[in-house]
C-alpha cells in the first residue's frame, strides 16, 4: 500500500514537470491592449452580454465605454445565427446525431474606421440524439450553443488583442 501511494505521488510528480517543462498553461484572461472599448450589437445578444461579462471580468472593468464616440475601439457584433444539421439517422428513419453550428460575424472599429474587416467565427459541436427522451435534449442543447457563444466571444478578444 506504502509502495503505492509513493508510486502515485511519483507519477503526479512526474506529469507536472513534463507539462510545466513543455510550456503549458492554463487559458488566462485575455489582456485588452486598448484603454477602452465599447461592444456594440443587440442588447439581448448573448455573445454582445458575454463580451461585456468577460471584458468587465478579466479587471479592465474601466476600460468598457458606455458609448462608441468614448470608446478608443469598438466591437461590432454584426450578426450571428445559430443552425441545427442532421449528422446521422438510425435505422428507422429517425434523427440519431444533430450538428449544432454557431456563426458570429464581427468587425473592429476604431472611430469609425475599420481596423478589422468583417470577419466570422464558426463553431460546431455534435449532440447525439434519442427520441424516446426528448425532453432531455433541450437544455444540452442550450448548453451547448451557450458553450459556442462562450467560446466565441473569447477567440474575438484574442484576435483583437493579437492585432495590437
């Protein structure tokens, strides 16, 4: 039992040093190089909410404008969809897997100008299907769209940020 617990704490030991060793780490928060933005898009836009929730989150809470004539940069949520594909059927004819996509449109501006053309993000996750528990598939699939939306508003703030 002894030997073990040694072998098991050798073995953490061990991964830790190789992954430090290779230059992993943890996602941070992004670092917005700007010393104001403003998110600009429909007011119920859950990737306009989550942009704003992660800028104010990730201590530039000050940098977020209240306008886009204040703001140094600006954010423009152009458009964004979300759309449900059939993967797979199973043998009765019956949805057995759905492709759920997200599509987000987005541009950066800076008084006006364009410093970022109008660029997309798409993502996609599989959700596996079974009808004989419908119910049970409306909140992973909220989940995940929430997941993509999530995800998306972080790969823009990167984006930007590289840009500087």
């Amino acid at each position: 039992m002894k030997i073990f617990l040694h072998s098991r704490w050798l073995f953490a030991l061990l991964l830790s040093l190789v992954l430090t060793a290779c230059g992993f780490h943890l996602r941070s928060q992004v670092d917005i190089p700007f010393s104001s933005v403003y998110v600009e898009g429909s007011s119920t836009s859950p990737l306009v909410m989550d942009l704003r929730q992660i800028i104010t989150s990730g201590g530039h809470k000050n940098r977020l404008a209240k306008s886009a004539a204040s703001a140094e940069r600006t954010i423009q949520i152009l458009s964004e969809t979300n759309t449900m594909v059939i993967l797979a059927l199973n043998g009765a004819g019956q949805v057995a897997e759905y492709q759920l996509q997200y599509h987000a449109k987005y541009r950066l501006l800076a008084h006006g100008k364009d410093l970022v053309k109008p660029a997309e993000i798409i993502l996609s996750r599989d959700m596996s299907y079974n009808n004989s528990q419908p119910y049970a598939y409306g909140d992973e699939e909220n989940f995940l769209y929430h997941d993509m939306q999530n995800d998306a508003a972080q790969q823009i703030l990167r984006r930007i940020a590289l840009l500087h």
